[in-house]
C-alpha cells in the first residue's frame, strides 16, 4: 500500500477532532472538525470534509489550511466535495444547493445558479465527478454541472437520487429501490430514456473500480455490478465509506473493520 493510500486511510479512520483555528483581526475562529465525512486526493493535497468544513492536508510538509467564507469561500455548510482533474479544482457543494469551484491557486469562481432556481427541494445528496462535468445527486433528480464553463448544463428529473456513477458510457442513478440508467449519447431528459438496471438495489454511493461499478448498499452491504447488468454481493458488512482512484484500490469499510 502507497504512502498516499496510507494516509488517505488515516484520516478516514481517525480524524475526529482537530485544534485548528483560524485568526479573524481581534478574533479566533475555531471551526467544528469532527468526523470527516469525505476525503479527497487532489495532487499533492488531501482535501477533508468534517462537520460540513473544509481544510485540506499536506502529507510532505504537514501543512493544514483551512477554508470558510473568511478566505474565500461563497458560502458555509458544505455538503459534498469532488476533485476535478480536468479542471484543476475542487468542487463544493453547499447544503442550499450552492457551488463553488475552489481551484488549485487558490482562486474561487461561484455558480449560485442551483441554489437560486426554481426546484421546490434543494437537498444534495451526493456528488460525483467524471471529466469536466459534476453530476449532482439530489430529492428530485441530477443536476449536471459543466465545471470548464462553470455553468448548468441539464437537470434529469428521475425521482430521488441517492447516488450517481458514470460506468459503460451510461450514467447511473440509485433512485428509491433501484438503480436506473441512461446512455449518454441519448437525450436524458426525456424520461422514456431511462432503464431499470435493477431492481429492489438502492446505494448511498457508486464508484467504478478495474471495470466494475460498485455500489454502497442502502441497508449495508457492497454490490459488484457488470456492463451486463448483473450484480452480485461481494461484502455484507454495512459500510460507512466508499472509495477508489478507479485503478490501484477500492477502499471500504466501518467504525471497525476496512
């Protein structure tokens, strides 16, 4: 195992509480960082979630920095967070359904298109990132957000979305009891587009990992699924995180086991 992938599992397991602070004129800022609830690659850095806060790691120079509206940032409460290698920035997610692109100079761009349209439930429920697109899981479809322009590029109205994957020139959404796609050289906004991957098989999240979409069962468990559309049960461990780099290693596990 790389010391990348070492790390990565370290704050996965065992951040909880952090003594970061931050230096406001006259005033400390002490953010909440417990649990992180996303870590993320992204070149030399690890970007981490904790209590809805941003700050990121240096593994070579353990140099942390910390991020919020003070230094930068549009807004606060975050919800998802997802690398753009294409673009060279991170993706932010707020919980009012803004989004900031956080890029690696440090330079932020603002797209509050989302947060300010006319969708009734704005709630985010996961974040997935393949090329230069985001695709947004949310209450009552997937936004699709073209990250080169900063702009919003579709809405597919398909239900409640828990999660989303790009796998096999599809685009995959975990909706209710089951997992529903469409191909995307079709018009995806037409709902008669869409297929039933499978029944009764819903996920928190979705990776691809060595050819294969992995799915973070609803109720516990790991799901492998092929092109074909078959899946099987690879592990029935209820699982709290889902990760991979698509290639090298398909991280997974609980409060106690990896």
């Amino acid at each position: 195992m790389t010391r990348r992938r070492l790390l990565l599992l370290s704050l996965q397991l065992f951040l909880t509480v952090l003594p970061l602070s931050a230096r406001l004129g006259d005033w400390t800022v002490y953010p909440a960082y417990k649990e992180a609830t996303r870590n993320v690659v992204a070149g030399e850095w690890i970007y981490s979630l904790s209590s809805t806060n941003l700050f990121r790691y240096h593994p070579e120079t353990e140099e942390v920095q910390l991020f919020s509206r003070q230094n930068g940032l549009s807004d606060s409460g975050i919800s998802q967070i997802a690398y753009c290698r294409a673009e060279g920035c991170l993706v932010i997610v707020y919980t009012n359904a803004n989004i900031d692109f956080l890029y690696d100079d440090g330079s932020v761009v603002n797209l509050p298109g989302l947060m300010n349209s006319q969708l009734t439930d704005k709630q985010v429920n996961n974040l997935a990132v393949e090329g230069s697109r985001a695709y947004i899981a949310m209450t009552q479809g997937v936004e699709v957000v073209n990250v080169a322009d900063a702009t919003l590029e579709n809405f597919y109205a398909v239900g409640n979305v828990r999660s989303t994957a790009i796998y096999a020139d599809r685009l995959y959404a975990s909706v209710a009891d089951s997992l529903v796609y469409g191909e995307l050289q079709a018009n995806l906004l037409d709902r008669s587009n869409w297929h039933t991957a499978a029944t009764n098989l819903a996920g928190t999240n979705m990776v691809v990992f060595r050819d294969f979409l992995y799915l973070q069962g609803w109720g516990g468990g790991l799901f492998r699924i092929g092109r074909d559309n078959q899946w099987v049960l690879v592990n029935a461990q209820f699982l709290y995180y889902l990760n991979t780099d698509g290639s090298s290693y398909l991280l997974c596990g609980n409060a106690s086991r990896v």
